[in-house]
C-alpha cells in the first residue's frame, strides 16, 4: 500500500503525540534516553510515560527519571506503577513520591507477573487485586490523572474480547480518563475495537500504541507474547534483510509513516509512541504528520 501524503486540514485538531520511555540501566542507556528525551521535547508531547516493574530497584530508577523529567524538561511525565510486587502500603508510598515530586498522571496497570506475560496472575495477598483498586487509590491519594492500558486484539490471559472491554469499563467507572494501547501493527483492528468500546458505552479517548521497529525478529516475538498480531505483509518488508542495518531502518521508517498516516487520515487525533529510548525514528514520524519542533526549549537549572 503506497504512502500517501495527508495534509493537516485547518477544520482539523493538530495532532497529540505521548512518548514512552523506560528507566536506564546503565551510564551509556541513560546517555541514550536524555538525548531522546532532549530530542523530542521540542515537538511539544502532551505527557511522557516512564515504565516501572516489580522490585525496589526498578521503583527507584523510574521516580529518578521522572521526579528529573518533570524538574529538569518542559514535559509533563506520567509515571507507570503496577499492581505486581508492592503492598498497598508501598504504592501508597509511591504515589505520595510521585505527588511530593509535582508528578500529577499515572499510568496505572495491572503488570506481569515477574516470570513473564504468559505467566498465571497471582494478586500480592497484601496488595492490590485490580487495576481498577489501583486507579481509585490513585484517584484518592492525590487525584491523579490516570491513564490505562488496553488490548485491541484481547490480553493474551483474557477468555474474549467482550471480557476486556468489561474490565476497561471497570477502570473508567474508577476514575480512568484514557485508554493506551499495546502495541499495535494492524490499524484494521484498532478501528474494530473502537467500534466494540463505542457499543459498550466507552467515550474516554483510547489513544493507538505505536511502535517503530528497530528490529523484526524481536519486536514480533513481543507482539505476539502481548497479544498483537503481526501481519504477513508486515513480515514481508523486513525479509532479508537481518544483516543490513541501514536499509531495516529505512524500511522501519516507511512501514511506521505508513500506519501513522493511515491513522491520521482517518481521524485520530492522539498517538502514543513506544520509543525504547531512541529518538530519529519517533521525530521523523511526527514530522510527516505536520509536528515541528517549536522555540528552543532551554534547560531548567538542576
């Protein structure tokens, strides 16, 4: 299918993008993620995303980045917490982190099971049974905003659909304001599940999860532990070329301007990217769909 451009029409809202990113390891992958963060911060993204997992180190490493994110940039972070590993005390404790550090979104979600997505879910006997609990003691202990995760192609561990639109209208019912995606390759899907959530009664914005490829063979064996199909066609484009890096990246850079376009031009009007800390890719997407870069932001004092 041809790329085709899209022009931004007047009668049009401009285009809201979201960036995720995840907490460093290492000196160089946090060289990587501050230049990322540095580079995108001028096209002016409505909340940057930080994730978070299970175990004190991870904790720690994601309030770093975000109490730093939302000291040091122009970007409104929302912080990712999970319902895995942490008593309803700690998250409490979390959460007062995160207000005392002028944080105000969370990303609340249930979280995988430390194992692994295929997993069986087992709810700490101290904490949080439901995602839905989190987003109301989110609500509660400092009237977040909260956004949510959602699956278009089911949860891996869900028995329908049907299921997992009732346990979104569950979140919303607890104070949930929008919906983000996984990752998702097949706009043709994420248009079905918007008409199965509108049926339900859903209004909230649910925002498409959009993941450039870096490379194939990873990103797909993710997508399908997730839930997300990965199209034969989209298969297809990266073929051949597992040794040729200049050319991947080229191609990655086509098939996500040509998913991105086709959403645009058929009314969204809020992205979200999973940029695994890497930036030209992200940058040159939101450039094709009319995005640029405002004044120069300069850096607040540490």
């Amino acid at each position: 299918m041809p790329v085709k451009p899209v022009p931004l029409s007047r009668s049009r809202a401009p285009v809201r993008v979201s960036f995720e990113f995840f907490p460093p390891k290492t000196p160089e992958m946090e060289a990587n993620l501050w230049e990322a963060a540095r580079r995108l911060e001028p096209l002016d993204p409505h909340f940057v995303s930080v994730t978070y997992g299970a175990g004190g180190t991870t904790r720690e490493r994601t309030h770093a980045t975000v109490a730093r994110l939302a000291r040091e940039t122009t970007m409104k972070p929302a912080a990712h917490l999970t319902c895995v590993g942490a008593s309803k005390a700690e998250i409490r404790d979390v959460l007062a982190a995160y207000h005392a550090a002028g944080v105000r979104h969370i990303v609340a979600l249930r979280g995988d099971p430390p194992t692994g997505i295929d997993a069986p879910y087992e709810a700490p006997p101290d904490g949080f049974q439901t995602t839905e609990e989190l987003v109301a003691e989110a609500r509660r202990v400092g009237d977040f905003e909260v956004s949510v995760g959602t699956y278009p192609e089911k949860h891996p561990q869900s028995p329908t659909l049907l299921h997992d639109i009732e346990l979104l209208k569950r979140k919303i019912d607890a104070g949930a304001t929008r919906a983000i995606t996984n990752l998702i390759f097949d706009n043709s899907a994420y248009f079905r599940f918007l008409d199965v959530a509108a049926a339900a009664g859903i209004s909230i914005p649910i925002v498409p999860g959009i993941f450039p490829v870096q490379n194939f063979k990873q990103t797909a064996n993710f997508a399908r532990r997730s839930g997300a199909s990965v199209p034969q066609w989209l298969a297809d484009r990266f073929e051949g070329l597992e040794d040729d890096p200049a050319t991947r990246r080229l191609v990655a850079a086509a098939v996500c301007a040509e998913q991105v376009l086709d959403l645009v031009d058929h009314g969204v009007g809020e992205l979200h990217f999973y940029t695994m800390n890497r930036a030209d890719l992200v940058f040159a997407i939101c450039h094709l769909i009319g995005l640029k870069p405002g004044p120069k932001v300069e850096a607040a004092a540490a």
